[in-house]
C-alpha cells in the first residue's frame, strides 16, 4: 500500500504553485449534476471568486444532499440534517474534523489524544481512547465508512460540503450510527466545469498554511482531480520545564482522484490518499487532585495557557488509502459499489502524569488496517422508492502500549512522595521504595525503588457483517411513509499479554500493580435487528412535517486499554442501543427568505459503554440506562440582498437513568449527566457582502457559539468540568469576482476566552487530574485564486 500511495510534501507544493501560474484561465462552464443515489460524484458549480460550493443561498434551503442514499433537496429530507457548504467551512476556519461542531448544533468532538477525538451527538458517542473501538457516531467519506478511531480527526481540504444527519441512520448507512453519521463530500473531477484554486494562509504563532486543487479534464469520458494542504504552526502553550512549547501543529495530506463518465448511467471514481498529521499529545495541564492543584509529588501546572509537562510528547498519525467508489445503472435500478481500503499508524510518546516528575510515562505504538465492501441497489418502483444493500468491514489492528510508573524513584535523588506530609486518599501511597510487608518480601523487593514497567503486545481483529433495506412509499403527493430494517453480525477476536515488572528487578512480575497476564486469545460476537419508521407530510411545498422512530445498535468490544487487569480484559463490554422517537418541522417563509427548521427527540439508550479509570487503568463498563430528550431549532434568513444571518439553539437533558459502578467502593452515578452533553448550547453568525465597485466586492461577518456547563467523566467532577462559554470569530474580506481572487483577515476566538475541553482523572495510586484547553486568539490573513 504505501508503495502505491508514495506522496510526499513535494507533491502538495507542486500543485499549489502550478494552480498559482495557471493565472488567468477562462471560467468553466456549470459543473454537471451528480448521478442518482449519490453516484461517485455530487458537485455543483463553484463560485468563481472563492472556489467554494455554487449551491444557492443556504437561507433558501435549495441545497442538494444526499441524506437519504439519493439526491434530494434539504428541506424535503425528513431527517435532522445539517449541512455546512464549503464556503462557511472556510469563512469559520474549520480545518479538521475536530473543529466541526462550532457549526452543528448538539455535535462535540474532544479528546486528550487528538488522534483518537470523542465524538458525542445529542449525548450519544464514547468518551474512551481505546484505537480498537467504533464510535458511537459514524463518519463517511464519500460514503466509505472510516470505522478505525485514530483515523478520526483528519484534516479537511478541497471539500464540497459536510452533511451531518442527527439520530440512528443503520437502514441508509454503514454501522455504529446510534447518534447519527458525519458525511465530508469531497469535490470532485469534472470533465466540463471543473474549477481549481489556490490559497495561502499567514498568522500569529507563525501559522503557515498552503492549500491548492487542479482539476484535469482529460477527455470527454476522463477527469482527474490533484489536491493537498500543508499545515504548520508553532505551539501556544509555554512550558518552562523543558522550554518546548506545546500546542503546535505539522500537518499534510493530498488526494488523488480519477473519474470515469460517459454518462449518467455509468460514473466510477478511484481516489488515491496520503497524509500525515504530527503533533502534540494532548497540551493538556496538571490540576491535581490533591491539595492546592497538585499531584503526588506535590507539582503543579503555571497558567492555563501553559503545562509543565517534562516529556517531549508527540502524537504522529499517518493514514493513507484507496477507495473505488462506482455507480452503474442496471435494468433493476441503480447499483452502487464502494470498496475501501485504509492504512493508519500511530506513533505516541505522552506524558501521563502531566507534571515535571516522571510519575507516569506512556509510549502507543499501533498500525491498523480496515477493508470494506457496499453494495446497494436502488431504484423507483411506482410510488415506491427503494434501496437494498450489504457491507462487509474486516478491521485490524497491531498495538503495543509501554508504561512507565514512578519511574522518579530510580532518579540520582530520589522524588519524595506527599511532600507536604499532609493525609492522603485512600489508596494513595508516601514510600518511595518498597516496604517490608509480607507481600514485598516474598518477591525479594523490599528496599528497591517502587518504579513498575508494563509491556503490553496486543493485537485485535473485528468482522462486521450486514444487510439493510429501506424503502418510501408516496401514499399521495403530500404524504410519504418510510420504513427500513437492518441486520448486523460482529465478531471480534483479541489476543495479547501483559508483562508487569519491578524496573529495579525485571524478572519479578507484579510490585504495585497485579502481575500482569500470559497470552490470552479470545473472541466474541454478537448480532442484531434494528429499524426506522417515518411519516411525513408536507401540506405546501415550503413546509414538511415528519415523526419517525428508529433504533441503533453498537456492537460490544473488548477493553484493550485495561493493560493490568486480565478480569477487564477478558469480559468484554455488552452492545450498546437505543430507541429514538423524533418529531421535526422544516418550514420555509417569506418566498423562501427565511428557512426555519425544528426537531424535538426523545431517546431510550441502554447498556451505555461508559470508560472509567481507576487505579491508573481505563476501565470499559455497561451503564445501565439513560434517558435523552432535547430541542434543536435551526434558522437561515437572507433579510436583505448580501446579507445572511444563521442561529441554531439546542436544548439537551442527558442524564444516567440507572448507573451503579460496581467497584469498591460502590458509586451511584445515576442521575449525572452524561460525558460532553451540555445542557444548553446554539450559534449565531451573520454575513454581509456588497460590491464596493464595479470589480470589487467586501464581505463581513462574525459568529459567536455558546454551550452551558459540561462534564468530563461519569463522575461528574466539578474539579475538571467546565463551566458555560462562549467563542467569537469574526472575519472581513475583498474579492475580484472577474479574477478569480480573494483576500480574508480572520480572528478566531476573538476575546482571547480559556476554556476546557476536555478533562481526564487518573485516580490513585498517583492522582493525576488534567484538562485539554481550547486554541487561544488566532488571527491571520488568507490569499485565495480560483480558476
């Protein structure tokens, strides 16, 4: 695979500078309209002066989506659907996937390891980093399903839209859709129309950013598209430990596509992709939980704009693939054909405690592979419109996680454990080397330093089998009944060892922690029947109303993080599920000036899989139950010619209905809320854009995104929560509509806020509380060419 994919920096440089000489190229006729059932390609005619998505004013609800597996204008699909244009991903700098919710309401994506980001959608996601895991919200790439965690948060370039549909979705798409699918549409060859551009980017933090596409018409039948980015900053965050400052960024990517059609009957498309994204392992900083903000060694961090981090910790993610993606029409309809292939590996060294003292050093090591196969049929029958298909998903992954524990104690100086001698948890320990205690004299360790090491090989192989079907009737010409059912087969195989020793006396297994365990093989599979059913009725054109009910299942996986515990290991959490009951409203006024959308759901989701440490071990376990209901208003109004305002609201109530965690001591969670669910939360941007002269345009704007107080953990530690915020971004350009240039000033987080997002706790033996902060004051200047 990476003899077939071998693009390297060169290549992004090379497209971006011959986009650049192209200068002047005649403007390209409309792009042709995308094939039936989403086809290989959705594209629509890009503005000129931008680059970006030609589709009509967002207020206008004319967007073509492919929500339901076929083209169809937003307001008429009766699904809470979001979608965010390739002009407003670029207005408010949405640069990787991790940035995406500041546009989608009740969407967070988080995470201590950015390479292993949190997904949560309506409170349904996960808040565990184990690589081998499915989210709990699917993500496509032009329809190919990305299954493989730490090929999550991918940089985002040369795109035409991102679709982001709310609620379980397993009849129309892929798998582990419990709280909906994230579709990024990338743009696609043309053979007549086809648009290429270039853009620079300078900013503070020496933010470097070099983006760029070209499209090759080839023949009549053949197109070619070349795209890449390259981005590169310095960190953010100070550290005077080491002086290396945290919070930077060393990103690539480019993609290579060829398209193959004659016509709308035939259209395949092959893409070819590299990229790699080399940062920091989660700039998070030390917030004790001992007290005055410290951990064991009595550390802790300066201000939240720094860490004191001693270890040099990196995060390297490399993803590359190849994906042929095909549309044919056949006498029994419209067959559909996506086959993938993607490559990830991971290079890890993080700082575990978070502190100057080396309490917890940990190394991540995997490579992982997935390979898929879709096929769907779809057609129209009558009044009948109907698609049927199956998928096959093979997904492995090769790990080895290395920790290092206390390793202080092994230092010329010793560390000294409580150096405040003030009382401690339960749990926590004050010696530094190991007591003369039955147990420590029986290993013949007593008097050598406390440090443990853990080596911990593992390897896990998921199967996911499936067949689905979903079909529309039209009852009349106002009223649609929808019903679809899916089956789904997993099995999932995990083998490995952990190898716990006393550092000082490696051939004695065991010291503070259990002795680890020998090789261990095991598997397990599971199945399930799940559906959809949706009424809707649209009593004039411009309003449509719709109830639907749908469940969602995700499979049960093993606890691979649970590095010193062979009962976790060995007891894999149980499927996940829900039952969600929606009504939604998508009305449109004023002769389609204002679009005005609501849903309001309630679900029942059951065996939550919830991640828990304690005793410095991630631990997977089922919650009970929890109930979710919650609000979501969306409104697009253009009130006068350039002028374009967008707000969403959400409502959510997420709480654990019934949640003991059964360990000593029994904890009663219920009632708490659930992980990155905040209560309240919505956005508001607004644009204006006006000719200045004959040749030139001005464009303003601004958006500001509020969400009420959120928790980390099950827990709900008010210690490592964050409280409700606020972010503002504002932004102000000239363009050339006639040349084909654009010139943007932005400023992102405008008012310089500090806000967590995201907070971990490692209990004892060593305490180790930390939060992830969000980006500071950005601003910068963008240089943008389309031809």
């Amino acid at each position: 695979m990476k003899r077939l994919i071998d693009t390297r920096r060169d290549l992004l440089l090379a497209v971006a500078l011959a986009a650049l000489a192209c200068g002047a190229s005649a403007h390209a006729a409309e792009a042709a309209e995308g094939g039936a059932d989403g086809g290989a390609a959705n594209m629509q005619a890009p503005n000129p002066a931008t680059g970006d998505s030609g589709s009509p004013d967002e207020a206008a609800g004319d967007i073509i989506v492919t929500a339901q597996r076929r083209n169809e204008r937003l307001q008429d699909v009766p699904v809470a659907t979001t979608v965010v244009g390739a002009d407003r991903l670029t207005a408010s700098r949405i640069t990787e996937a991790n940035d995406l919710p500041t546009l989608v309401p009740n969407l967070r994506v988080s995470g201590n390891f950015a390479a292993v980001p949190k997904v949560t959608m309506r409170g349904i996601g996960t808040n565990d980093f184990v690589p081998s895991l499915n989210p709990g919200v699917g993500t496509y790439f032009d329809d190919v399903y990305i299954g493989l965690a730490i090929g999550q948060n991918f940089q985002l370039y040369d795109l035409d839209r991102v679709e982001v549909l709310r609620g379980p979705q397993g009849t129309l798409y892929g798998k582990n859709t419990n709280g909906g699918a994230i579709k990024y549409i990338t743009r696609k060859p043309e053979a007549v129309g086809g648009r290429s551009y270039a853009s620079l980017t300078y900013g503070n933090y020496d933010r470097f950013e070099l983006e760029g596409a070209i499209n090759l018409p080839i023949s009549d039948d053949w197109s070619a598209r070349i795209s890449g980015v390259m981005r590169k900053q310095d960190g953010y965050l100070g550290n005077p430990v080491t002086g290396r400052r945290g919070g930077f960024t060393d990103a690539w990517a480019a993609r290579g596509q060829l398209r193959y059609n004659p016509s709308d009957a035939v259209d395949i498309l092959v893409q070819v992709f590299d990229g790699i994204s080399d940062g920091d392992s989660g700039a998070r900083r030390l917030e004790g939980p001992l007290a005055g903000g410290t951990d064991i060694l009595g550390n802790s961090s300066p201000g939240f704009r720094e860490t004191s981090r001693d270890v040099a910790a990196y995060d390297k993610i490399r993803q590359s693939g190849i994906n042929l993606i095909a549309g044919i029409d056949t006498p029994l309809g419209r067959l559909n054909s996506i086959t993938s292939y993607l490559d990830v590996s991971r290079d890890n060294l993080d700082d575990g405690d978070n502190g100057p003292g080396r309490l917890v050093e940990i190394k991540y090591d995997t490579t992982a592979w997935s390979a898929g196969q879709e096929l769907r049929l779809s057609g129209d029958t009558g009044p009948l419109r109907w698609s049927l298909g199956g998928q096959y998903v093979r997904e492995k992954f090769d790990s080895n996680f290395y920790l290092e524990f206390f390793h202080c104690t092994l230092d010329p100086v010793p560390c000294t454990l409580n150096p405040s001698g003030a009382a401690l948890p339960p749990g926590y320990i004050n010696f530094t080397t190991f007591p003369n205690t039955p147990a420590f004299a029986a290993l013949g360790i007593v008097g050598l330093p406390i440090a443990n090491t853990i080596d911990y090989p593992w390897k896990q192989t998921n199967d996911s089998y499936a067949g689905f079907g979903d079909a529309t009737w039209s009852i009349t010409d106002k009223l649609q009944l929808t019903g679809g059912l899916r089956y789904s087969y997993e099995k999932r195989r995990y083998s490995g060892e952990s190898i716990i020793f006393v550092t000082a006396a490696p051939a004695v297994r065991g010291g503070l922690f259990p002795r680890g365990f020998d090789y261990l093989e095991i598997s397990k599979s599971w199945d399930n029947l799940s559906g959809r059913l949706v009424l809707d009725y649209k009593p004039t054109p411009d309003q449509l109303l719709y109830l639907s009910y749908a469940s969602g299942f995700r499979s049960g996986n093993f606890n691979s993080a649970a590095y010193s515990s062979l009962i976790a290991v060995s007891q894999p959490v149980d499927p996940e599920y829900v039952d969600s009951f929606e009504f939604g409203a998508k009305t449109q006024w004023f002769d389609r000036k204002l679009t005005l959308n609501l849903a309001a759901f309630y679900m029942k989701y059951k065996d939550l899989q919830v991640a828990v440490f304690r005793d410095a071990t991630q631990i997977l376990t089922n919650a009970a139950s929890s109930d979710i209901k919650g609000v979501e208003i969306e409104l697009a109004a253009t009130p006068a010619r350039g002028f374009t305002v967008r707000a969403s609201g959400s409502y959510l109530d997420a709480r654990y209905k019934d949640f003991i965690y059964r360990t000593a001591p029994l904890t009663d969670l219920s009632g708490n809320r659930l992980v990155n669910a905040p209560k309240w939360s919505g956005s508001l941007s607004a644009d204006y854009r006006s000719a200045l002269t004959s040749q030139m345009n001005v464009s303003f704007g601004g958006d500001i995104r509020y969400q009420s107080k959120v928790y980390f953990t099950p827990f709900n530690d008010a210690a490592i929560s964050q409280d409700g915020y606020a972010i503002m971004n504002l932004r102000a350009g000239l363009e050339w509509p006639d040349e084909g240039i654009n010139v943007e000033a932005y400023l992102t987080n405008a008012t310089d806020k500090v806000a967590a997002v995201e907070g971990l706790t490692v209990g004892a033996p060593f305490g180790s509380n930390s939060r992830a902060y969000n980006r500071p004051r950005m601003y910068g200047l963008t240089l943008r060419k389309s031809f």
